[in-house]
C-alpha cells in the first residue's frame, strides 16, 4: 500500500461515522446514486450518526481505471445546426485514427462544433442556427451515439441530457489552445486512492443539495407569528421561541384568564370613559359611581332586615298567637251566640265588620255605638227593643279582657303582615343606582338584580305566611351585597381623591397596557396550535442544519490538495515538460496556481522568467498552438479510461517542422485510443497518413464537402481525389475500371471515350504523385523542403528500363486523357479494359519496385 492510501486511511478515522460509511462504500467500488444521497439526509436529519468501521488498508481500491473507454461512432445532424444539409451523418470507427478531410467553407467545421458542443472542452461555444433563416435555437437537433467498452449504445439526442460519459471525450481547437495558455487548467490525472477523496465531496455537496432542498421546503413551511404588542411579555416569548422551547413554556406563554373577554370589554369601556372625560369629570364620575353602589347596598341591607326569615317568623309567632288568645276568648265568654239567626257571630271577621260599625258610627254618624244607636248603621231600620238588646249582649262579649287580647294579637299579626307586603323592593333611586353599576361591572348589577327578584317573591307570599318564610329562608346567601358594595364606594372613593390630570393619564396609560397585555393573551390562546407548528419546524430545522454542518467539503479540499501536490503535480509537470519539449518549447513548465475542491489548476509559465508578462506576449503564434497542444497531449496522456479525443485544425498555424510532430504524436496517441481529426490542409493529410503508415496504425477517411447548390454538410466516406496517395489512388482506379468494365456495353462511344479519358486523366496524375512522393519526396521533402542524403541510393537505383517503362506508359496514358484536342489524322479511338489493365499493372510495378530500392 502506498503512502498515499495510508494517509487517506488515517485521515478518515477522525471523520463523521456517515462519511466513513461512504469512503467505505466508494472503496468498494459502489456508484452512489440520487436515492442513496436522500437516505444519507434522511438518517442525518433523524440525528442517526450510528459509528461505523474505520476504512481499511484491505478496502482501498487499487487504480482509478474504472471509467469505461468511451468512442464517438456516430453523429447525425437532424436539423438547425450551421447551414449544414439536414440528415447527413458521419459514422466514425471505434479504433485508430478518423481522418476528416474538408475545404475552407465545406461543413467540416460545423460537424466540429457540434462535437465540442457535446464533449470536455476548454473552451465553449454556442452552435448557431443558419444565420439567414429565422430559425432559433429552440430548433436544434442532432444525434451522437457513442460506444463505452466496444459497446455501441443508443442514440442520444442534442441538446439534450446527454450522456455524462460524453465528457470523457476530449476537444481541442484553436481556442481551446488559447485557453489552455491564458487560463487555469485542472489536473486530470487522480491516482486511485484521490478519487474517493473526490467521491466524498461530491456525496457532502449531493447530501448538502437534498438538505438545503429541505431546508428551503422547512422555510416554506414557516409559521406566521401572531400580531401581538411589540415590547409585552408576549412579543418577547416570540422572539425567543427556537428549537429548545418546551411544551410547558408554549403552555405558560398561552394560557389566558377564563374571564378573559369579559374584561377586555370592561377595560374597553373604562377606556372609553377616560378618554371621553377629564380628571374632574372622572373625579365626580367616581363619586356619583360610589354613591350609586352605597345606595343600592344600604337598600339591600334593609331589605335583608325587612324580610329576612326572623321578620317573617316574627308574623308567623304574632298570628299563631292571635288565633289562640281568639280560641281562648271564645272559650272564656259567657254569651252564646249559636241562637242568633245569622251563624258566625263572634269570629273574627265578624268582629272586623263590628269594629267597623263602631268607626262608623262614633265618627261619621256622630252617636254613640252602640248605645246610642237607634238606627242599624248599616240597613237604616229603627232598632227594636230586642234588637238593642242583642246590640248590648253583642258589646259586653267584645269588651270582654280575654277578647280583648285576642283583639290586639290580632291587630299585631296583621299589622306585622302588612309591614311585608308593603316594602318598595325596587324603588326608583334604587334602579336608576343599579343602571349605572350595570355600566361599570354588569357582573354585579346583574347579582344584586338578583338579590331584589329574590325578595319580590317574599313580599308577594306575605298571605301564605309558611310559603313566604321558605322563600325568605332561600334568599339567604353568605353576602347580601351591602358590604361588598360599601368596599367598592370605599375603592372608588379613594381614586376620585386620587384623581389629577398626571394621574388620570398615568391610569389612562396603565389601563391600555393591560389592555394590550390582555388582547396579547387572547391573541397567543388563539394562536398556540401554530405556535407550537413553528417550534416542531425550529427543531426540524435545527436537526438539518446540524445535518448540514457535517457535509462541509474544507477539511476534504484541503486533504486532497495537500496530497494532489506530494502525490500528482510532479508527474503531471514533468509529462507537461515532455509533451512540450517534444513540440520544440523550451524553459516552460506549469505552474501550480490553487485549486478547489481538491482539484488543483495549473498554468503554463516561463521556467527562470524574472519577468511575468503574458504568454502570448512572448510565444508566436505557432509556439502558442503549441503550447495548448503540449496541455491537451499531458491531459490526454494521464486520462486512463483512454477514451477519444477530437481535433479541429490542431496545426493551422505551426510551421512544418511542429506540424509534423503533431501528426506522429497523434498516430502513437491513436494506438490505444480512437482519434479524430478535422483539418483542410492536404500536407497535414499526407503527415497523418505517413505517421499512421510508420506506427502501423488504422487510418480511415471521411470528408465534409458542398452540394452543388453550395449547401455545406455532406458527408462521404473517404477523402476527395486531391488527398490521396498513390497507393490509395492505385486502388480508386482499379475499382473504377471493373465499373466501367461492367457497364461499358450499354454505353454510347462518346460516353466510353469520356469515361476512358477520365480514368486516364487520373492515372496519369497518379504517375506524377509517384514521382513527388515516392521518388523526388524521398529525397526532398516537398512539404518541409527538408533534403533527405541517405535516400540518394533511390536515385542511383533507377535503371534505364525504369525510366523508359515509365516514359512509355505516362505517353500512352496522356494520349488517351483529354488535354489536348485529339488529331484528325490519327483517328483516335478509347482504349480497350485491357489496354487499362495493363498500364495499372505497370503502375503498380514499378512502383513496388522503386520503394524496394528505398530500402
């Protein structure tokens, strides 16, 4: 195990138990997915952080190669990309090296940026539309199938959710070259063990996304506070509501006195009547108010003695007393009145209409009764002897002394019922005194009320003396009121004297403040149900945001950066300084300038440089080709899955010297992985083809060409005659002739004579492409002028009879191409398919022949 994993393993003991469970899992080679970051956050935001295994030496995975190797296969222009001809595709093979030939204006770039669009790219572009169509963006379309492993997957379409394997491929292009030298460039290359490092802080951010998704959804979820007062005891318990706020403290902050309304309306009355009134005003109010309270509670104070149950008592003793001294008058009287004609005489109503008489006579009559009488008082007769003498039997048994005392128990009784029957219960100075109590405490006026129906019932039972005692022993309560109510006048009272203007504002502001205090209790009452929501999402939030503490990604950056520069940047640097010495740059390295997240970036710079003005300051434009392509070569050469890489015109501006150099380094790069090049340059076309030839690498060829109504876009599955080399064209002319071999019957002469001439034609410019290539560019090269001493034994080769077999047969074969207007005199007819035969034999002779002597 390297020192690297050791360290890795080390660090990881002092993580959380989650993060541990992850490097675990990564370890092991597990891909973590959406559902698994969610049930990361469900056990954090549950507070579940159960300890786990420490990672062991056992576990750490053994290289980064894990990545499958990615080849473009395809890619399909539907429609609205450039001006490009919808429907073409260019189909590229999964191994060696894809040529994509294309003149200036031909398409070929337009296949290019779709590509770039799609891949990892330094530098990023918009693929425009047809400019002179109104289509927009909203348009687009292509499809780019891509093969992982040799496995040719499904069509993906553009734009799109691509495949995330696609940035696997890498571009380049003239200004990705630019931003590999202006701008800051990661480090691709991560050793195994790095890359659970890597794994970890994206597991913390995905973790963080769900949780900061949840958080945003808590916040959501926020409960409205209730309005209360801004500076009362309720504002107060709002304001510190959080996460550790108890049930019983929510329960105290909204408890609020069952009386509560009640008297919140009378403290809004008081209110109003302070404020409609002024200190001397409310003084006499107070006075008037305490004067109402003496009087209603001095009457109930009578009205408890007048009719208690001693005063009804006292009646009931007067008349049972009355009935008996009445029994015992009549049981003591010597006159019997059983004889008398009319019944009853005697009892005491009798006695009543007796009694009467007598008032009657001595006051309106003015005569004696009934010794004077000698008239009946009530009928007017003339009273007979026998009647005057009844008259006289009659007051001998009133004046009797038993019948007296029984005369005045009975005046008593009555006198004692009639006491009750005419107590005023409810006299107006009382009533109007219990209005205005009504007004200050309606609880009070309503008691007492009470208390005077109560006695109204005793008053109106005064004849049935036994009903009228239980109704007097009924109304009896602990308090009549009186008392109570001489405290209250006692209370008002002592405000009234201790009314002035400073102290009538002072009471009006106290009595707003419990008011306030007051409506802020009814209001948190009301409100606890929500109050008691926002502590339990307080709490939910709090469990997240602890939760979310621990995704943090510093404590990993700084790990990763810390061993990406002991354990990456020397070898990056060091194949940075290859890669450009092989592209002819001197004193130039790259340079460590930061990172994040653990990924370091680097930019070229000046090795011993005392100055520090830009790159392209200093570099010429081929140098900076250059230099960006020494950076995408160290990124391609550290990228382990092997995956392609596109480039588009890489030596556009390199001399042929680099050019050159180009062309081998990516024929070896394609030994392992598939390479893709555009370009429109016919020399960089024949270097690929010979690198390739040397490395013995596949080369396959496509171009990118113009309709004939100059549309761009149209792809072909090999190169236009101008590129190829003689081998390639030998090729070309032999499938051409057996073409013309198989159709030459149905011809007329004159379409045999342009088809004859035009094979010809070619072949004779094959004959001249030997010659430069495979005879004078042996020596010379025509590209980079480069004088080649060793190859002159190909000239002293050549024999005579080489030179005449060509001489011979490039005569024969112009005579039959149309160069020149044919002569009369030799009535020129096409050659015959042997006659073609034959000269390609002869082609391909001496040409197998002459690359023997370059050996």
């Amino acid at each position: 195990m390297t020192s690297l994993e050791h360290e890795i393993i080390n660090w990881s003991k002092d993580r959380s138990a989650w993060q541990i469970s992850v490097l675990r899992r990564l370890a092991r080679g597990e891909v973590l997915r959406s559902d698994d970051f969610i049930e990361i956050a469900d056990r954090l935001a549950a507070a579940d952080n159960s300890p786990q295994p420490a990672l062991r030496s056992d576990e750490m995975p053994g290289s980064n190669s894990g990545r499958g190797q990615i080849a473009l296969r395809m890619i399909r222009v539907v429609r609205g990309v450039n001006a490009l001809v919808e429907g073409q595709r260019l189909d590229i093979p999964a191994e060696g090296m894809t040529v994509v030939y294309g003149d200036n204006g031909s398409g070929k770039s337009g296949f290019a940026r779709l590509l770039k669009a799609v891949s990892r790219s330094r530098h990023r572009e918009d693929v425009l539309t047809d400019i002179f169509t109104v289509r927009d963006s909203n348009d687009q379309q292509a499809e780019v199938t891509i093969s992982a492993d040799g496995v040719d997957q499904a069509p993906d379409r553009w734009p799109g959710d691509l495949p995330v394997e696609l940035q696997q491929v890498g571009f380049f292009d003239e200004a990705c070259g630019d931003a590999y030298l202006a701008a800051e460039s990661e480090v691709t290359f991560r050793p195994a063990g790095l890359f659970l490092l890597d794994g970890l802080i994206r597991a913390c951010d995905e973790v963080k996304r769900e949780l900061n998704r949840r958080l945003a959804e808590n916040q959501r979820q926020i409960e409205t506070p209730p309005t209360v007062s801004t500076n009362g005891p309720a504002a107060q318990f709002l304001q510190g509501i959080s996460a550790d706020t108890t049930p019983d403290e929510v329960k105290i902050a909204c408890t609020t006195p069952t009386d509560a309304k009640d008297k919140l309306d009378e403290l809004v009355a008081e209110e109003g009547r302070l404020r409609s009134s002024n200190a001397n005003q409310e003084r006499r109010r107070l006075e008037n108010l305490a004067g109402y309270y003496d009087t209603v509670g001095q009457h109930l104070s009578a009205m408890s003695r007048q009719l208690s149950p001693e005063a009804v008592k006292t009646a009931i003793q007067e008349r049972d007393k009355a009935r008996q001294l009445r029994a015992i008058a009549t049981a003591t009287s010597g006159q019997s009145f059983e004889s008398e004609p009319v019944p009853g005489v005697g009892t005491q109503a009798w006695r009543a209409l007796w009694e009467a008489a007598r008032t009657f006579a001595e006051g309106e009559a003015g005569q004696l009764f009934p010794d004077g009488a000698e008239n009946c008082v009530l009928c007017h007769q003339e009273l007979a002897a026998e009647a005057k003498e009844r008259f006289a039997k009659f007051e001998e048994s009133v004046r009797d002394e038993a019948e007296r005392k029984a005369a005045d128990a009975e005046r008593r009784a009555t006198g004692l019922i009639e006491t009750i029957q005419q107590v005023d219960v409810r006299p107006l100075n009382v009533l109007v005194a219990l209005e205005q109590i009504s007004d200050n405490n309606e609880e009070v006026a309503r008691a007492w009320s009470d208390r005077l129906h109560a006695f109204e019932s005793i008053v109106a039972l005064a004849d049935d003396l036994p009903r009228c005692r239980a109704a007097a022993e009924s109304a009896v309560v602990e308090s009549d009121g009186s008392t109570a109510g001489s405290d209250t006048a006692s209370a008002l009272r002592i405000k009234a004297e201790e009314i002035d203007p400073s102290q009538h504002a002072a009471r009006l502001s106290a009595l707003l403040d419990e008011q306030t205090q007051l409506k802020d209790s009814i209001t948190m009452a009301g409100a606890q149900p929500s109050i008691e929501r926002e502590v339990s999402r307080l709490e939910e939030r709090c469990l997240l945001e602890d939760a979310k503490r621990t995704t943090d990604t510093t404590g990993i950056t700084r790990k990763a950066t810390e061993l990406t520069r002991s354990h990456v940047t020397t070898l990056v640097r060091d194949r940075f300084t290859r890669e450009s010495d092989r592209l002819q740059l001197e004193r130039v390295t790259l340079e460590d300038t930061g990172g994040h997240k653990g990924r370091l970036q680097h930019r070229p710079a000046f090795v011993g440089a005392v100055q520090q003005p830009a790159m392209a300051a200093v570099l010429s434009e081929g140098e900076q080709t250059a230099l960006g392509l020494a950076g995408f070569f160290t990124e391609a050469y550290f990228d382990e899955s092997r995956s392609a890489i596109v480039l588009d015109d890489p030596v556009s501006s390199l001399d042929h010297i680099r050019r050159g150099k180009v062309a081998t380094r990516l024929a070896d790069l394609a030994k392992n992985r598939q390479v893709v090049v555009f370009t429109h340059s016919l020399v960089f076309v024949d270097e690929l083809r010979r690198a390739a030839d040397k490395t013995e690498v596949s080369i396959v060829e496509r171009s990118v060409e113009r309709q004939g109504n100059g549309r761009p876009g149209v792809c072909l599955e090999s190169h236009p005659w101008k590129t190829r080399d003689a081998e390639s064209r030998l090729g070309d002319l032999e499938t051409k002739l057996a073409g013309i071999r198989r159709d030459m019957s149905g011809w007329q002469q004159e379409q045999l004579e342009k088809e004859t001439a035009d094979w010809a034609g070619k072949l004779s410019e094959t004959w001249e492409r030997i010659l430069r290539s495979e005879v004078v560019g042996r020596v010379v090269d025509p590209n980079t002028m480069e004088v080649r001493p060793k190859m002159l034994k190909l000239l002293a080769g050549l024999t005579e009879e080489d030179n005449k077999q060509f001489q011979d047969s490039y005569g024969r074969i112009s005579q039959w191409a149309r160069r020149h207007d044919k002569s009369l005199e030799l009535n020129y007819v096409a050659p015959t398919v042997k006659e073609m035969e034959a000269e390609l034999k002869c082609v391909r002779k001496w040409v197998k022949r002459i690359k023997k002597y370059a050996n």
